[in-house]
C-alpha cells in the first residue's frame, strides 16, 4: 500500500460521495415515504460493481491496474453506496412505527443489491470467458 494508492481511493470516495449526493437530490420527490434514492443509489453501485469488477480482472476482457480497480471498486463504489442511510432510514421507519415501509425498503434494498451485482456479474463474464470470479484481492471482497 503506498501513499498514492491511499489518495487514488480517497479521491474515488470523494467523487462517489459527491455523486450519491446529486442522486438523492434528484430522487427526493419519489423518496417521502420509502428512501428509493438509497435504494437506487445501492442497486446501480451493486450493479457498477459486478460489471467493474468481473470486467476488469487481471486475466479479463478489459484488465486494468489493480490501482485503477481500487479506485472504482473501493474508492467510487464506497463513496457512493449507502449503507449507513439505508441502516438509519431503516431505523427512523421502524420507530415511527412503519412497519411495512421498513420491511419494503430492508428486503427491497438487500434483495436488488445482490440481484444488481449478480446481474452486473453476468453481463462481464459474457465478455470475459465466463469467468466466475468478481475480486482479485481480498481488500476488495471488504470495500
């Protein structure tokens, strides 16, 4: 790890972070009940993630440096994904007593999350000899 690699992701945190913002400004008209900005936001950066990731492997299609991967993959994908707003809308919905608003947003976020990679996965390893593998280092797997 080296002082460079550390300011590559910073900056990818940084540009996704000012990205998951201008998306939930945009989606705030549609989110007065269900935060479907957070799940918009976590559903595409799932769907970034699957493709980015299979896409771009050492042995891939389109292979980049691993800097390069962790500036999406880490830096990007982590700065834009929201897990801690969804965790706290979660909890806001709960103790206002929407028991079903909560319930829609935790499986309607965690079920288009795994379908976004999976399908993001799915779309790269067709270009990319069908390769079943997403992470090249485990850094990535914890991003």
């Amino acid at each position: 790890m080296s002082l460079f690699t550390c300011l590559l992701i910073a900056l990818g945190g940084a540009l996704g972070t000012i990205a998951r913002y201008l998306v939930s400004v945009a989606t705030r008209p549609i989110s007065q009940h269900i935060p479907w900005g957070t799940i918009g936001i976590n559903v595409s950066g799932s769907f970034v993630i699957g493709l980015f990731g299979t896409l771009t492997l050492a042995n891939g299609r389109f292979p980049v440096s691993e800097n390069t991967r962790l500036f999406v993959m880490i830096g990007l994908c982590g700065g834009y994904t929201t897990f801690s707003s969804f965790s706290l809308q979660t909890l806001d919905l709960l103790r206002s007593g929407a028991m079903l608003r909560a319930s829609v947003n935790v499986l309607g976020s965690v079920i288009l999350c795994i379908l976004a990679v999976g399908l993001g996965h799915a779309i790269a390893a067709r270009f990319n000899d069908h390769a079943v593998q997403i992470a090249q280092l485990d850094i990535e797997e914890r991003g």
